[in-house]
C-alpha cells in the first residue's frame, strides 16, 4: 500500500509541478494509476489465458469497445479513489519536499516501471497469438 501511494505522489506531483502544471492533478493522477491498473490485469489475464472474459469481439463497434473498457477499468478507477486520498497525497507532498534524492530515485523507477509494464504486455499479446 505504501508502495501504491508512493507512486501516486510521484505522478501527483508530476501532474501539480511540471513544465505544465494541470487543473487537476489528482484525477490525472488516478486515471495514470487506472491505466497501470488495467495493463496489470490484462497481463494476468494472458498468463491465464483468460483474455476472452472481456466482452468484446471485432464486429463491435469503436464506441462500444470503448464502453466496455470503460467499464472493465472503472472498477479499478473506484479502487483507487478508495485507497488513494489527495489529502495523504499533500501530505507526501510535504514529506519529501527536501528529500530530492528520494524524489528522483522514485521517479527514475516508476519510469523504468511502466516501461516494463507496457513491454511485457507487448511481449505476452505476442505470445499469445
């Protein structure tokens, strides 16, 4: 759990402090940490060979495939917005505003992270045709 609000922080404070900073971060926030989410789930489920448990055929339509990936990612969405409070986040915020090594190591893995996580869902989608 500790590890979870950790890497919210680092994309809470990437979203409030960037070269951009955005209206609202704790959303982005949560949507980065959803999409994190659904790549997981998706990788468990071609492990498990279970990919067909999502609805979806390609006859459907652009707006349905949409709909139904809304709803298979909504639930994590909720999740997260029950773990993940922004008042924990603003008091991460305060927490590490002079542990920049921290700050800069967090980031460095959370980058590597997703760069593994979007890899090695490439690598099983391949696998599995």
């Amino acid at each position: 759990m500790k590890t979870i609000r950790f890497a919210a922080f680092l994309f809470y404070r990437y979203y409030s402090e960037g070269r951009r900073p955005d209206s609202a971060p704790f959303f982005r926030t949560l949507l980065s940490m959803t999409l994190l989410g659904f790549i997981h789930l998706m990788q468990v489920l071609i492990i498990f060979d279970k990919v067909d448990l999502i609805p979806i055929s390609s006859s459907d339509g652009k707006g349905t495939k949409r709909f139904i990936i809304f709803l298979v990612m909504l639930p994590i969405y909720v999740l997260l917005q029950l773990l993940i409070k922004k008042t924990d986040l603003e008091a991460l915020k305060e927490r590490y505003a002079n542990h920049w090594d921290k700050v800069f190591n967090g980031n460095v893995w959370l980058i590597v992270y997703m760069i593994l996580s979007f890899s090695s869902i490439f690598i099983l989608a391949a696998w599995l045709k």
